[in-house]
C-alpha cells in the first residue's frame, strides 16, 4: 500500500499534466497566423498552408527523441493516404536544419528556435518550476522524483486546421511525451473533412 506522501507525488504528475494541457490552445480556436522558417530557409504565414485545404501540423521536441522519430516515420509512411485526403503536412521542431535529422519528401520541416509558434498555441511549460509548485500546493515534503528537465519545453502536439480561417478542428496534445495521435485518429478526422 502506498503512504500519503507516495500517493500525493503520484497525483502531482496527475496535476501537473492537468495543468500544462489545459492551458494548451482548444479545439474550435482559430490557429495563430505566424510566420515560419523552412528548413530550406523559406519564410511564409502558417496561413499558406490551410488557405484552400486541410493542414496536419505535427510539433515535435527533436530528432533525438525516440518518440518524435517514430512519429515522423509514421507520417512519412501514411503521406500519401493523408494527402490523398486533401491535406498539407508541417512537421515543426525546436532545432536547426543542420541539427536535426528528421527528412521528408511529403512534409514541409520547419525550425522554431525561438519557440514563438509554441508559446502561442500555450504548449510551453518548465516542468521543474511547475511540479515545485504543485509539491507545495500539495503540502509534499521532500525533493522532487522523477525526471522534470528545468529547460523550457513544449507539449508535443498534432492539429488538423480546416481550410479557410483555420480552425483546429482535431488536437491531440498530452504532456506526456510517449502518447502521440496515431494515423488511424488522423484519416478519421481528414476523412470527416471530406463528408
């Protein structure tokens, strides 16, 4: 059986997830109009992109990540099915070309250094200050377990933004990094588009 003080630092990571998403941008909201750089040094208004069709944005934290990796494959892999549903890919990440190994011939790869597009859309959080916070909320004595990075990270996150003013209309963002949409979830809600 787990003491009080196990179960509290168990529900703070309940909470600090509650909290990190909550603040991220809703389904129904307008996607901001930013301008952002390509990897091949092209910069454009994300509007470009969902003007006359669907737009499947992809966020992720970095090539190194094992779980952005696998995510970019799966979008490379089902490109065509997406595309042949009317839609435009961007895949954003926080590194440099130079620095990053991610490729696609279906998506266009964007860098966001600066990480203006993200805070934006609220998917900006420091974890360390946050889970802090909540130990103290929570009246938790003791140090804080498990890894919480101190640096300023973003949710990964997926949108479908219909075409027009650009709404999201599909989000899928969840603090906890090894949960990313599937392309089962994304055919569904391009294929609703279609209807």
């Amino acid at each position: 059986m787990l003491s009080k003080t196990e179960h509290l630092k168990l529900r703070a990571i309940e909470v600090l997830n509650e909290r990190i998403e909550r603040k991220i941008i809703p389904v129904g909201s307008i996607l901001p109009n930013v301008t952002i750089r390509t990897f091949d040094g092209r910069e454009q208004k994300i509007s470009e992109f969902h003007q006359t069709k669907p737009l499947l944005i992809a966020f992720m934290r970095a090539s190194w990540c094992p779980y952005c990796r696998a995510q970019m494959e799966m979008i490379n892999g089902m490109a065509k099915s997406f595309k042949q549903l009317g839609c435009e890919i961007v895949v954003i990440t926080r590194e440099t070309p130079e620095e990053s190994t991610f490729s696609s011939e279906a998506a266009v790869l964007v860098t966001d250094l600066t990480n203006d597009f993200g805070k934006k859309l609220g998917m900006t959080y420091f974890a360390t200050q946050e889970i802090t916070q909540i130990y103290n909320d929570l009246d938790i004595i003791g140090d804080v377990e498990g890894y919480f990075d101190t640096s300023e990270l973003n949710v990964p996150a997926t949108y479908i933004i219909a075409p027009g003013k650009g709404q999201i209309i599909f989000k899928h963002a969840m603090r906890d990094y090894t949960k990313r949409a599937t392309g089962s979830e994304i055919i569904i809600e391009l294929s609703r588009l279609n209807n």
